[in-house]
C-alpha cells in the first residue's frame, strides 16, 4: 500500500508524523511518499521537495512567492499522477492542498484532507466545495463534522494533537524554573506570530500592560517571539513604551503560558493552547475597520463568539476583547480581574473538561479513520 502525504509548514510536519506512526503500527508496509518535513522523514517519507516552500504567510508573502508555488503544484500533481498512491492525504495548508486534492480526485486518485478550515466560524459555504476535493475531512473540533454532514461530506472528529501532547496538570513551578523567573507574577503576551499582527495588536496591548503595571509595580511581563523577525518588531514596539519589567523570549510560548499567572493573547490557536495548559487569559484582536465592515455586511462571520474556548464551550468563558473593545483600558481592567482570581477556580475546571473532550489520540483515531475508508471501494 502506498500513501501520498503533503505538508508545508512545522505544525504539518508534527501532525502528519503522528498519522504515519499510527497507520505504521497497523499496516507496517505502508510505503510513505509526497512531501514533508524531517519528522515526517524520520517515520519514513520519501520527501519530493522542500516543504518549506509552503511556509508562506499573508497576501504580500504570497504573491512574491507565487511562481516557486505554481511550480511546485504542477510537479507534485505530475509526480502523484506517475505514482498513483492508494490514498492522497493533504494536511492544513487549505489554499495549497484542496486545489491540488480536487485535481487528483477529477483524475481518479483517493484523497482525504486532514484539519477542517474554520468552516464553523466563517463560510459555511466552503463545506460543500471541499467535498470535490476529497472523500474525507479528518476533523479536530467536535462542531465541525456537523457543517460538512449539511453538505453531504464525509467529516470525521478525530480530536486535537495539542490536547494528546499537553499535560492535563502541566508544571507550573518547571516551568517557572526552566525559564529563570523572579519571585513576583507574570503576564504573558502573545500579539501572534505575523509581523502584520504584531504591528497592528501589540502596541494596545502593550498599552494596557503599561496601565496594568502602574497599579501593580511589581508585576513582570513575558512575550515569546515566533523568530527573529517577531522578535525585532516586538522590540521596535518596546521602544516606544514604558513597560521595564518586559522580557523578549526566544519562542517558548507554551513554557511561558504555563509559567504566567495570566496570559493576554491574540485570536486563534494560543487560546486554545493556553486553555490546554489551564491558565486564565484575556482574547484581544482587531483587524482593519473595513475588513471588519465587509465581513459583518456580507454575513461571512456567523458566529458569537471567536476564542476557542468560548466556542468549544457554548459560553462566555474568557473575555474576548474585539475590534472596538480592545483598548488598553479593557485590556488592563481584565487583566487585573484574572490576577485577583475572580472566578479563576471554576475557569480551570471547565479548561479541564474541555481537555477531556479534545483529548482523542488524534493520531490513531485518524489513522484509524484513513483505513477504514480505504476499506471501501
């Protein structure tokens, strides 16, 4: 049996890895092919090209990129039709993977793509147009296979992986420890890991942890950067506010998410990260005036609530702070309320039994799931 597997980017690579262990443990003569990174190699990928290439953010990254991906499409859509592998599994990288899945399937080959896009939340819609590229959506929330089923698409919950690898108690004190810190309580900042995001959300939030910092003096401040460009727009911004008790980490945004007493983070993945590792936490995020205008006009946000712990929950577990309520004053006035401890006890108890239900094996459910399909005809 031969299993074609394409991903681009670290997150990819680990989620994909995890697949072909599982599905090894069970069909030990699987033969792995597409393209990966080196974790995915290490489980046995024959890896065509350099998945780096799909490492590209934002529209800007995107267009200047755009021959090398081109390129890169039509080798990988050549390469798969001269293989002809029992099953193509895509993994995330939707703007890349669902064009070159719908392809193969028009041609005859299986596909699966493996993580939802965030159907639940915006553009229902696109349920329907993933089913003609693949037979099978392998799902990490439990909302989503309910949006496919209105599409008539084979959508299965295998769980989330940061839920399989995060403690269900993680080391606070190792933490603290590994990362040398004073005797005093910290607030972790992640303003997210694009330059644009940091540009457009850090200085609010280092605003409001200025303000935070004048009614509690002794508080200190961690905020991980993703590389080293983050790291250098983190501490062009730090310039220009007065926040002394401020220290810049190299990656180790998890470690400091454990390690903090509160943590002040943009939308999207970090909540639910630091959900997993049960530390209270304040959403915040804005995007352009008129982006937000035109996606509330057009009705491509259905939703209520945007952090995955709310949504995951069905109620207004954390603060969500957006576009026009995320403002320096918000910012620290939530801030101090988790840091007093208003509530937080009955916080980490719901955290724990959201953990409980994302904490699946993702990676055997999925293979789990892949094999059963290959089962039929």
């Amino acid at each position: 049996m031969k299993i074609a597997l394409i991903a681009g980017e670290e997150s990819g690579d680990l989620l994909a890895a995890e697949l072909m262990a599982a599905l090894k443990t069970r069909r030990p003569e699987i033969q792995f092919i597409g393209m990966g990174g080196p974790k995915m190699q290490a489980q046995g990928l024959d890896s065509w090209f350099d998945y780096r290439t799909l490492s590209v953010m934002g529209f800007i990254e995107v267009l200047r990129h755009l021959p090398a991906l081109l390129k890169l499409r039509k080798s990988l859509r050549q390469r798969l039709l001269a293989e002809k592998p029992d099953l193509i599994i895509g993994v995330d990288a939707p703007d890349f993977n669902l064009g070159l899945e719908r392809f193969c399937k028009r041609a005859g080959l299986r596909t699966v793509h493996f993580v939802s896009p965030s159907v639940w939340a915006w553009r229902e819609k696109r349920a329907a147009r993933i089913a003609e590229s693949c037979e099978q959506v392998l799902c990490l929330f439990p909302m989503e296979p309910a949006v496919y089923a209105k599409y008539g698409v084979d959508a299965r919950y295998v769980g989330h992986p940061l839920a399989d690898r995060i403690a269900m108690q993680p080391d606070r004190d190792a933490a603290r420890a590994l990362l040398a810190l004073p005797d005093c309580r910290h607030v972790a900042i992640l303003p997210g890991s694009r330059v644009s995001e940091i540009d457009r959300l850090l200085p609010v939030f280092l605003q409001g942890a200025a303000q935070l910092q004048s009614a509690l003096p002794d508080l200190h401040f961690l905020i991980p950067a993703a590389n080293t460009l983050c790291r250098n727009r983190i501490l062009f911004h730090l310039q220009s506010h007065a926040l002394p008790n401020a220290r810049v980490l190299d990656g180790q945004a998890q470690t400091a998410m454990i390690a903090a007493d509160a943590v002040l983070l943009a939308s999207g993945t970090a909540a639910l990260e630091a959900m997993l590792c049960k530390r209270p936490m304040v959403v915040a995020y804005r995007i352009s005036a008129i982006t937000y205008a035109l996606v509330k006009a057009l009705g491509l946000i259905k939703i209520e609530r945007f952090s995955l712990p709310n949504v995951l929950s069905g109620e207004d577990l954390v603060p969500e702070l957006i576009q026009d309520r995320c403002t320096p004053e918000a910012i620290s006035r939530e801030l101090q309320n988790l840091l007093d401890g208003n509530g937080n006890s009955a916080l980490i108890g719901h955290f724990e039994r959201l953990h409980r239900d994302l904490r699946r094996n993702a990676g055997d459910a999925a293979a789990a799931a892949v094999l059963e399909l290959l089962a039929k005809p």
